[in-house]
C-alpha cells in the first residue's frame, strides 16, 4: 500500500515529529533567539500599562486626598503612552524577523522536496498520481507557512504574556489570581477534544483536495482531455470531479465548524470572567480583614485578565492549529523518508564518454517491478509467486555492434533497456559497462554515456532551442543546426516564424508526432553519446521519414553501441545480432538469417509482417509495397 494512507502514527512518533520540524530551523537559530529576545522584551513590557493602571486610578485620578494629582496624570500617560509606541515598533521588527525566518524554512523544504523528488527511482513516479505530487510540492508546503511564519512565534509570545501576566496578577491579589487560574484546565480539555477531531477532518480535506488535485491533472492534461473526449466519458469525469468537489466543501465546513464552535464557547467564557473578578472582589471586601482590594486593583486586574486569556485563547487556538499542521509535515516528511534508491554507490566510477568502448553484458539479471516498488515505499515485499518482469537474462553486445530486441508486447524489452541508465535497478545479476557493473558507475557518467529515444519523445514547454539544447547545453548553434538538420528537422522548425526560438506547446502538441520524435533525434545526436537506445525511436515516422532519420543515425550509430527496440522489422534486419524476448527471457539470439532457418519467435514475427513473401511485392522509388501497402525498404530485403 501507498505510504500516502498510512496512519500519521506510523510515520513518526509525535515527539520525533516535533524535533524534526525544529530541525528545520536549526539553520537560522541566531535569528529565533534574536526573536525569542524581542518576544520576551515585548511580553514583559505588555504588563506594565496594566499595572500602571491601578497607580493612575489610585495614586492619580483618586488620591487619599480627594483633588486629582494631573502632573502625576500626565506623566503616568506619557509612560504607558511611550510603553504603547515602543512595543509597537518592536512588533514590527519581531514580525519581519519571523516572517523572514518563515519563508526561509519553506523554500527550503521546497527545495528539499525537489531535490529529494529528483532523486527519486522512477519506480515512485509510476506508482504515485503526478497531481499528487505537484500537490505536496506546492499545496502542503504552502499550507504550513502560517504554522512557520506566525505560529512558532505567537506560542512563544503568547506563554511569555501569560506567565508575565500571572505574575502581574499574583502582585495585584494572590485571591483573585487563584479563581482566574482554576479556569484554566476548562479550556485545556475544550481545546484538546476540538483539536483532536480538526485534526482528523483536516488530514481528511487535505487528502481530498490532494486527490482534486490529481484528478484536474489527469482530465485536464492534454492527453487526458483527448481520452475523455474520443471516449465520450466527459459526463462521468465531470460526475467524479463533482463528487470531489462537494466532499471537499463538506469536510472544509465541518473543519470550520469545529473550529468555531470552540471559539463561541471560549467567548462566552472570556465575558463572564470580568463578572466573576466582580464578584470575588465583593465578598473579598465585605470581610473585616483589610484585603488590600481597591479600585484601581479591579480595574487593572480586569484589563489584565483580558491579557491572561488572549494569550490562553490563542495557544489554544495555534495547539489546534499545529495539530492540524502536523498532519501536513508529516505527509511532507512521508515523502523525505522515501529512499533514493538509485543513487551513486561510494567511489563510484567516473566514466570518461571517450573511453568508453561501449560493451553490454547482461549477467544473469532478473528484475521484479512490485518488489522494488514496494521497497521504495517502505512496505515490505512481497515473497509471493511474482512473475518476473525479466530472468534470467544474460546476453553480451560488442563495442559498436547494433543490437536489436524484438518479441511480443509486454516481453520485456524496454524494461532490458531501462536496467543500462539505471532507471531501474536489477533485482539479482548484473548489468555491466565494458566490464564495470552500472551501479559501480556514477550516475552523472552513465547519463553522459547513455542516449536514449523513446517513441513517446517529450518536450519541455520551452523554445525548441532550448529543447534541443537539454541534450547538450553547451552546444553552438552551428552544432544544434547541423542536429537538426540531421535528424530532417531544420527545414520544418524555419518554417516557424520564430524559428529555433518558438515555443513548444504543452508537451510537444504543436508539432505533429513526427516532428516531436525527429527533434529528440536530433536531441540525442546533439547528446553524443556512446550507448544509443532506440526504443521504438522511429515509429511515429512514415516510412520515406523513418529511412531519411536511420541515415541521420546511422553516424551516430557508427560511434556507438546500438540497442534498437523494434516491432517494424524492417528497421533491424541489418542488426549484429537480434534477440527474440519472450516472457521475460531472451528466447533466441542471431542474424537476421540465422534466426529466420529457425522456426522461432523471429521467424513467426517476420511471416507475420511479410506474409512470408507470399503476398507479391515491388520495388518502387526504394520502398517496398506489399498488397499497395510500404513494408519495407528495398535495400533491406533484397
Ligand atoms: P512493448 O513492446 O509493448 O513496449 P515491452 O516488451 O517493451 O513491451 P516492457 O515495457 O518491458 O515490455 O514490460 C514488460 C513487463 O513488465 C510487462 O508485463 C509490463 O506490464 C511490466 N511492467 C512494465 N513497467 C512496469 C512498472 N513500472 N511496474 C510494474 N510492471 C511493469
């Protein structure tokens, strides 16, 4: 099962949770103390004013004398006045420095995620919903900036306020303090009950809007709009997102209103404290005992407790919050623990591309697809009877040679290819480069060594330029022009008013598929590299296109190891050698003729394709029609 759904528990200890998100802030921890030092400044001055109160009520507006004392007036307003001004300017200050230390935490846990996700085996991305991902990477990390930027701080202030209000409080009269804290643990049950329960529909709607998310990439993405259309399930895709929608709104009301109802009650509570401090006050001063009560000590103790509960109300309020938030690290963490399985080995070898002969050794190499899925997401693998994606595959291809694989589909070809780029690692054997085991090879070198054309060629949203140039950035233009010209692309991308600097549509759709796998041929000579797959890197071609593209090749193809993944034989009968894949297994290997005197795979693919030359065929113009349809190059069969 997906990591996405696991319990927050699994994940985490809650403790453990806590210290990583500090973790988090380790790096700007001179600025958070400089903050704690302002918070604590600011705090201890917000006592003062109360305080001052109880001396202007009964030192300055009702002196023992009668008249009030006005110089004493002005100069006790002129204090809180000035108190007032400097706590303010000090709040500016401390909310640049939170604000700043905020956004430096997220970007780099942006940045982290990134990079963690780069690092990611490709395994993960076949098994997670790209819009969930984007979600993460964007909606989760957005959503806890309240947590860094405001939370964080408000906690620390908030319990600075409050102790040094209790203190104020004590000093005023130990009493009434005493009632005012009993009420305390009321709000710490409310909050915690509440608190629990938004938690569980806040992880909930994140989770939903997580799978919104998912969903309008998907329909929304140029090949899911088309699939919706040509299959006419608008409707139902439209009744899925609905259904998303409304459960969406559904959880965000009810987390508001779990949330508010918390806040009335608190309110109610906050306006009859007042009353209570009036009432204790009254019977404290009905006694005959002097209780040192007077009304400046009422009024000050009233203003003070509206500082004693803000600040309860408010950590109450932010405890809600972090748990909320919580859930959010978690499933941001969730995606930090994935192994980057794939990475480069310590001491791993640096290739040098021009020394490189470009030998391919498969040694008994076996891979299971679920194995390494599960591994990547934490699970435990499963030792069930799981088919082998490939076993047992050995086979050698000698420096130069042009390789082709062949087979029905879902034999196993591409998968052999992914294993030489270490898109995916083998489950047992080896995969080797002129005798150097891949995973011994840094992965940087094997990137520069290995070209790769898919026959789903995918642009960036970008100039073609810049397109072409991801094969080698530090390429010329003379160099790129001579790519594109020799993968038959040049002429069309002049024919654009922008030339090489027009941009590409969403993935590639303003060229025609054709054009999209003749531009990443010319990306791939641009590459240089010295291991060339094709896979199926010429299928979108017609048959005259595909001829002219193998000749712009076939240099490259001089300079390389060749592994051609074809179903049109016609496009490797010249192969060095051919293996026929089957199941998983290489079921047979040789030349074009050798593997055509035997009764196998190849063999039956060829009758198949060519009817086994029972059907007439002509030359004509260098192609070679079968029944009025091109089968073949003439040069090829002949
Ligand atoms: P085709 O000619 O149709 O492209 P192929 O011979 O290249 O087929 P592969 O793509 O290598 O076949 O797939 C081999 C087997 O591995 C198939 O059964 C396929 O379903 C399975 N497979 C491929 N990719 C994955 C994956 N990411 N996770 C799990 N199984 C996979």
């Amino acid at each position: 099962m997906n990591d996405n759904n696991q319990p927050l528990e699994d994940v985490a200890t809650r403790q453990g949770l806590v210290r990583r998100i500090a973790g988090t802030f380790q790096p700007y921890r001179v600025r958070v103390g400089l903050v704690g030092i302002l918070i604590l400044i600011t705090a201890g001055l917000g006592v003062v004013n109360p305080v001052l109160i109880r001396f202007v009520f009964d030192s300055a507006l009702f002196p023992p004398e009668g008249e009030p004392n006005l110089s004493l007036l002005w100069l006790v307003a002129g204090i809180m006045a000035g108190i007032t001004v400097l706590n303010g300017g000090l709040g500016v200050v401390q909310t640049l420095f939170t604000n700043r230390i905020g956004q430096q935490v997220m970007r780099d846990l942006r940045d982290r995620l990134y990079t963690h996700l780069q690092m990611l085996p490709l395994s993960f991305f076949t098994n997670t919903r790209t819009g969930e991902i984007q979600s993460r990477v964007a909606n989760d990390v957005g959503s806890i900036q309240n947590v860094v930027t405001s939370t964080v701080s408000n906690v620390l202030s908030n319990s600075v306020v409050f102790i040094s209000t209790l203190v104020a409080m004590f000093i005023l009269s130990w009493e009434i303090a005493l009632v005012a804290i009993a009420t305390v643990p009321v709000f710490a049950l409310l909050s915690k009950t509440v608190g629990a329960r938004r938690r569980a529909v806040s992880a909930e709607a994140q989770q939903t809007a997580a799978d919104m998310t998912a969903i309008t990439q998907e329909t929304l993405s140029i090949s899911g709009i088309m699939l919706a259309k040509l299959f006419g399930r608008q409707d139902q895709e439209i009744e899925r997102f609905h259904r998303q929608n409304q459960r969406l709104a559904d959880l965000t009301i009810r987390r508001q209103m779990t949330g508010q109802a918390f806040f009335t009650v608190m309110q109610i509570f906050f306006s009859l404290a007042p009353v209570l401090v009036y009432v204790i006050a009254g019977y404290l001063l009905r006694g005959d005992a002097p209780s040192g009560i007077t009304s400046g000590t009422i009024v000050a103790f009233t203003t003070l407790q509206s500082r004693l509960f803000f600040p309860i109300g408010s950590l109450l309020q932010v405890s809600v919050e972090l748990q909320s938030s919580l859930a959010l690290f978690e499933r941001i963490f969730g995606y930090l623990d994935i192994k980057p399985e794939i990475v480069d080995a310590p001491g791993a070898l640096p290739l040098d591309r021009h020394a490189v002969k470009g030998r391919i050794t498969f040694d008994r190499v076996r891979l299971e697809y679920e194995a390494r899925a599960e591994a990547d997401h934490g699970s435990q693998g499963r030792d069930s009877g799981q088919r082998w994606a490939l076993d047992d595959v050995s086979f050698r291809i000698e420096p130069g040679q042009l390789a082709a694989f062949i087979g029905p589909s879902g034999a196993g070809k591409t998968t052999i290819s992914y294993l030489i780029p270490r898109l995916y690692d083998v489950t047992e054997g080896a995969v080797q480069i002129d005798g150097n085991d891949v995973r011994d090879i840094q992965l940087a070198s094997l990137a520069d060594l290995v070209g790769y054309v898919t026959q789903e060629s995918y642009l960036f949203h970008a100039s073609l330029r810049d397109n072409l140039l991801y094969g080698n950035p530090d390429a010329t233009r003379d160099e790129m022009e001579a790519a594109a010209r020799d993968a038959f692309i040049h002429e069309r991308i002049m024919q654009f008013p922008d030339g090489y600097d027009t941009v590409v549509g969403e993935r590639g759709y303003r060229l025609s598929g054709g054009e999209r796998q003749r531009l990443s041929i010319a990306r791939v000579i641009l590459h240089d590299p010295r291991i060339l797959i094709l896979d199926e890197a010429t299928s979108a071609l017609d048959t005259a296109s595909e001829r002219y593209v193998q000749a712009a090749l076939e240099p490259l193809m001089d300079r390389c190891t060749t592994i051609a993944i074809a179903h049109r034989l016609s496009t490797i009968m010249s192969a060095d050698v051919i293996f026929g894949v089957d199941q998983g297994r290489i079921v047979e290997q040789g030349t074009h003729q050798e593997l055509l005197t035997r009764d196998g795979l190849y063999a039956n693919l060829y009758a198949e394709q060519f009817d086994a030359g029972r059907i007439e065929c002509r030359c004509e113009d260098g192609i070679v029609l079968s029944n009025g349809r091109i089968v073949a190059q003439c040069e090829e069969v002949l």
